[in-house]
C-alpha cells in the first residue's frame, strides 16, 4: 500500500531531508549491496515511519517522545587528535582488553588504522573500510542476518549509518583476550547516531566482545545501533553490553544474532541509566546444537524507561536457550520486559527456559512483562515465568534483627538480586567490575561520567554508608 | 534487670495478642517460656525484637533500664538482643560468609569498634561453626537456602555465638528437630551461658528443657503468664498437659 499522503513527523522530516541530501555522500566508499541496502532501507522508511507504542511490539514504551525533538543526524567526522583513552575512560578498566572505540558515529582510531589484523588472528575495523577488504564476508553476511522483527528504527540505521564496528574471527582463532568497544557521543548539540556493527565468528572460533556504552557527555541525544552476529559451526561468543547513559538519551540496540551448528552465544546486558533504552535481542538457532544463553540486568529510577525484546528462534532440532533477565525499578521508573520463545514444528528436542523477575521499589514504578512462547513441535521442554515484587519483608527483618541497618538490609538484598545475573559473567575482572558498578548504582554513587576525563565536573554523591559486601 | 516487660499489651491488626503480661529476666538467667499453641509465645517475641506490625498499645519493655518501644529492629539488635526464628529466612544470593561480617561489622561499627579484620573474623568463624558442628560448605552457600530444618536451627544458633547477644530469645529453636540435632543446639547454647546474658527460651515441649536446664519456667496462655515456677514446672506440664492450665486460668 503506498501511503503518498503519510504525515510525517520532526524526526522523520529530518531523516527523510538528510538522507535525500547525503544521499551520494552516503553512498561514497560503498560497494553496490551497501549502496542498494541504504536505498531498500529507506523506501521502507519512508513507507512505514517511525514506530510509535501504538505498535504491538512497541506497547508502553513510549518511543514517539523522541520524534518532536530536533535531533542533528549528520555527524562530521572529528579528526584524530588524541588517543581514545586521553578522551575518555570506560568505567570497565583494570581488566585486559583490545580497545577500539567510536566517536559519534564514525570508527575512531589513527590513520591507516581503519581495518587492523591483530597479532591474535582478530580482524578489527570500521564497516566501511572493511566492505572494500572482504567483498565475499559482505557478500554473505551483511544484511543476511537479520531476516525478520526489523522496523522503522532498525530502518533509520541501515539507511543512514555512517559507519560502524566489523569483527572478524577467522576459522579456528579463539581469541584470548577480551575486546572492548567504546561508544563516545561528544558534540554539543542534539545528536542522533546511527551506526551499523557486523560481527562475523568462523567455524570453532571464539571471542568475548564488551560493547560500552557509557562514555557520553550530559547533551540528550538518540543512539540508534543495529548489529548482525554471524556465528560459524561450533563458535563461541561473549557478549556483554553495558549501558550507562544520562537520563536525557535515548538508546536503541537492535542485535540480531544466527547461530550454525553448536555454536553458543552468551550474552549479558548490564543497564545502570539512561533516559530510555531498548535493547533488541534476537537470537536464529539454524543449527543442530546451538545455544543461546541470554541475561539481562536492569537498575532504572527516576522517570527510566527499559524495554528488554527478546526473540529466540528455535528453528531445528536439539538446540537449547535460556533468557534471564532481572530488575530493580524504583521511583518513576518504567520497564517492558517481552520474552519471546519460538519453536519451529521440525525443532524437536528443544530445551529453552525464560524467566523475567523484577523488584518495583516504589508504588509509581512499573514493569509489563510479557514471556510468551509460541510452540509448533511436541517433543519440547520449556518453560517460562515472570514475576512482580517487592522486597521479602521477612529477610529484611531477618538482617536487621542481625543489626544490619535497613537501607544496608535494602542493598544487600537488591545486590543478591543481581548476583543470580552478573553471576553469569565468565571474565573475573569484568565481573567484578560490574559488580562493583551495581554496587555504587544501588548505593547512589555512580556518576554518569565519573571516570570521564571529558566530563567529569559533576560531583559525586558523597558515600553516606558503608557496607561490607567484600568477598572473604 | 536485663529485661523488665511491664503489663505488656500488644495488637496485630487491632486484634488484641498480648494482654497484660509481666516478665523479668536477670543476666545470667534462662526463662522458659511455655504454653499451648496460639497463645501468644512468637508474638511477645516479635515485640520484644521490634517486628512491625505489633502495636504495643500498653506497658512497656525496658531493657537494660531503658524503654525500647522506638528503637528500630536493628538498633535493639545492636543493643544485643538477638532472636534464633521459628522460621529461619532463606536469602537466595547473600552468602553466609557475607551476611555474618556484615551483620557483625555493623554491630562494631554501633559499639564504634573498627570493622574485624578479615582473617580475626575468620578465626571466629571456624571456632563459632565447630561449637555448633556445622560443615564447611554451608557457610559457602547462600543464607539458609536449601538447608534442612536442622541446619536451619543449628545455623540461628552459630549466628547466635558469633554475635555473642546479651539477651537471646530463642524461638521453638527445638521444633522440627531430632535428638541429635536437639543436642548439638542445646550444647551451643550452654557454651554461651553467662554471668552476662540472659535467655528468653520459647518451647511447646519440655524436651528442650531436658537439654537446656531453666531457672525459671513460665506458663502462657490467653497473652498472658499465668503460672510462674522453677524447672520442675516443665515436668508438671509435661505430666498433666496444658489442659490443667486452661483450668486454673
């Protein structure tokens, strides 16, 4: 159906402005699939806007909110000048990690290091260095990945990416060391940034990806990422995002992963702030054998909004997934958590689990949770669960009959609420980290930008009890 | 007097609990506190520890000299009050090793004590989990969860010496346990007894008794004590039931 006369709102005027006017700019550098992906994408735009919570899969996040305001979506690429570390400092240091960063939108690295091959057989890069390097790898995969459970959204990105993020794990290289993604939005206006990231795992290869974003300065702005996972027979990754924005941005990471033959995915969202961040996790099992494991974390207040999308695909046979997704929302706070289990009528044997719990701290915080599994074969197990709570008012007596002073008795038991989550974490140092963030987060601690040598003028909230929550 | 409960009246949802009862509890001493179900035992408990929910609508609890009607569950915890539950909690996520330096750092920190170091605490660990023979892996694992009713009890008990309370009440710490268990807790308590400390124990039976010998045994009924003796009240019970003190009530 065309719809000529489609009203359009300030975000898409402007996006539908930009792209006609940047259209060749856009296209420079990019071989005839990306060029042709932009325009498809686009026209599917232009066709289906943007979406609003009147949506199914948008219901009660109220996305629209964001459509009034004058967003810049062009973002000049920033020379380098210094190196990222002199820029900013992820609050995840201290453990051992390759670092490669983005700055609003564009690959930030020196020059001639678009697209490096580390001494570990890892190739690193920007997406648009990376198409002209490997055509085929492009070929195959670029667009491929993503079939279904696209949108206006995942459509802005793919028409309007100036850059973004490729990995390469060749056949056979398990990659020892960690690799830490730094996402940095530092201009002064209102920003919309939209970047595309292809992660590509050969057969038996194996990698642990950190995807940060935290560095950001105090502006608002809209951060739309759209990622494509390719995991090769027998691969094996780690992916862990961890999401630490101000309250004034929105965030948007639409991840679509597909999974040959036993290849695992475990992935781990941390989400400590932001204004409003949707995470879109979408998980193919194509392959005999694969697993997915998917945990979340969520501490939200004030007037946060986290909306958790979870797909698993169980297409064949043998495969299993698990998704746990933990919250703590107090104040204002709102949250969607849609849990989706899909089982194909051939997909026998599947084994997936759900479950979402989520601690409400105050009456005006709320949470809409949804797991839904959608089962065509008989030979299954599964199973799913949600719950809404406060508390346990008898533990809290419990610690403070101890002598353990309430507001302690409160983080000890929000803390052990997470740990069933952050638990999962396969790397010590990153674990502990994050703990450690969780930590702060529940104490009031945890400036945005603490660590940021940009922006660190705002001050921290002086610790105003101590708790001992050390390992022994 | 360590504790001096005064005429005590208490009310959970406006429905009247405690009507009127006085007790009067020496450091050094162990009250018994028996009687038939529902009368009164667990919530004079929750009052004495600050539970919310118990009204106190009249009398008063004064522990050592002072009325303790607004103090928080954790300052009276502080104080020294302790309570071994009827129902030990689970804390999925909290390890043991955890929650006891916490718990023992915060009460430190109310003496204005710096926190223990971490092998001293140690030390008082091993030494406090011999004393109540409780095995290893159970202070690795998260508070009470998935431990049997005995290890339950037995653990109320090791919390008990580790925090080494002036007034432990010790709420049907016998119930649900066998004799084997019922000896290693009542040797625990025994090895806390002190010139120091008074206890407060709360039992259906008299079997307890056998184990943990009173100075004093205390029949409640209706919220209220209405038979005070030595511990040859708790062979009289035993022997004539419950009954003979709903008569003479």
């Amino acid at each position: 159906m065309q719809n000529t006369d489609k009203k359009y709102n300030r975000l898409e005027q402007s996006l539908i402005a930009f792209f006609e006017k940047k259209k060749a700019d856009l296209s420079a550098n990019c071989s005839p699939k990306i060029v042709l992906s932009r325009q498809q994408a686009f026209d599917e735009f232009q066709r289906t806007g943007l979406p609003t919570s009147t949506d199914e899969n948008w219901k009660n996040t109220r996305i629209e909110k964001l459509y009034n305001e004058s967003f810049q979506p062009d973002n000049p690429p920033t020379g380098y000048e210094k190196s990222a570390s002199e820029i900013f400092q992820c609050e995840i240091h201290g453990f051992d990690a390759h670092v490669i960063s983005m700055l609003n939108g564009w690959y930030y690295c020196p020059e001639g290091m678009q697209l490096q091959t580390l001494k570990d057989g890892l190739v690193v890069g920007s997406i648009i260095a990376a198409q002209k390097q490997y055509p085929e790898l492009f070929d195959r995969y670029f667009d491929e990945i993503a079939q279904n459970r696209k949108h206006g959204l995942t459509a802005v990105s793919r028409a309007l990416f100036r850059d973004g993020v490729f990995i390469y794990v060749p056949d056979g290289v398990e990659v020892k060391k960690a690799l830490q993604l730094i996402k940095i939005v530092n201009r002064d206006e209102k920003m919309m940034v939209n970047s595309r990231n292809l992660i590509i795992l050969g057969k038996n290869s194996k990698l642990s990806l950190l995807h940060c974003d935290d560095s950001i300065n105090h502006n608002p702005g809209f951060i739309n990422t759209f990622t494509e996972v390719q995991l090769g027979e027998n691969a094996s990754i780690e992916l862990y995002k961890l999401q630490n924005i101000n309250n004034e941005t929105a965030l948007l990471n639409s991840t679509f992963i597909r999974q040959e033959r036993n290849s695992r995915s475990k992935v781990n969202v941390v989400t400590l702030n932001g204004g409003l961040i949707r995470n879109e996790l979408n998980v193919d099992l194509l392959g005999e054998g694969a697993d997915a494991d998917l945990n979340g974390i969520y501490l939200m207040d004030n007037e946060q909004h986290i909306d958790n999308q979870v797909f698993v695909n169980h297409a064949v046979p043998n495969c299993t997934s698990s998704e746990l997704f933990k919250g703590v929302l107090d104040e204002k706070a709102t949250g969607v958590f849609n849990g989706n289990i899909f089982v194909a009528r051939d997909a026998q044997n599947t084994n997936a689990f759900q479950r979402n719990n989520n601690i409400l701290l105050s009456p005006t915080a709320k949470i809409d949770t949804r797991p839904f599994l959608e089962i065509y074969a008989d030979d299954v197990k599964c199973s799913h669960g949600a719950t809404v709570g406060q508390l346990d008012e008898e533990a809290l007596f419990y610690l403070k009959q101890r002598g353990i002073p309430r507001q302690d008795a409160y983080l000890l038991l929000m803390y052990a609420f997470t740990a069933e989550v952050t638990g999962k974490i396969a790397i010590n140092a990153l674990r502990s980290n994050i703990e450690d963030m969780i930590k702060k987060r529940l104490r009031g601690e945890l400036a945005i930008c603490e660590k940021c040598v940009l922006h660190c003028n705002h001050p921290v909230i002086p610790l105003e009890f101590e708790i001992d929550m050390s390992r022994v | 007097m360590l504790l001096n409960i005064k005429n005590l009246h208490v009310s959970i949802n406006g429905k009247e609990i405690l009507k009127g009862l006085n007790l009067g509890v020496n450091k050094g001493e162990v009250h018994a506190i028996m009687g038939p179900n529902g009368t009164g035992k667990s919530t004079l408990a929750a009052a004495i520890t600050g539970r919310e929910g118990y009204e106190i609508t009249k009398g008063e609890i004064i522990y050592k000299g002072k009325n303790i009607k607004d103090l928080s569950p954790d300052v009276r915890a502080n104080e020294g009050i302790f309570l071994s539950f009827q129902y030990p909690v689970e804390i999925p996520g909290v390890s043991m090793t955890n929650f006891m330096r916490t718990a023992l750092n915060a009460q430190r920190e109310y003496r204005k004590l710096p926190p223990m170091p971490a092998a001293g605490f140690l030390k008082k660990m091993e030494e406090k989990k011999q004393l109540v023979e409780i095995h290893a892996r159970m202070t690795n694992r998260s508070v009470n969860e998935g431990f049997s009713g005995g290890e339950k009890k037995k653990n109320e008990i090791f919390q008990m010496a580790m925090l080494e309370p002036q007034l432990a009440i010790l709420d049907e710490t016998d119930s649900g346990l066998d004799i084997d268990a019922l000896q290693v807790v009542a040797k625990g308590v025994n090895a806390l007894r002190s010139p120091d400390n008074g206890f407060v124990v709360i039992t259906h039976y008299q079997r307890l008794l056998e184990y943990i010998v009173p100075d004093f045994v205390h029949v409640m009924y209706d919220g209220r004590i209405v038979k005070s003796g030595g511990k040859g009240l708790a062979f009289e019970l035993e022997e004539k039931g419950y009954d003979w003190i709903k008569k003479t009530a």
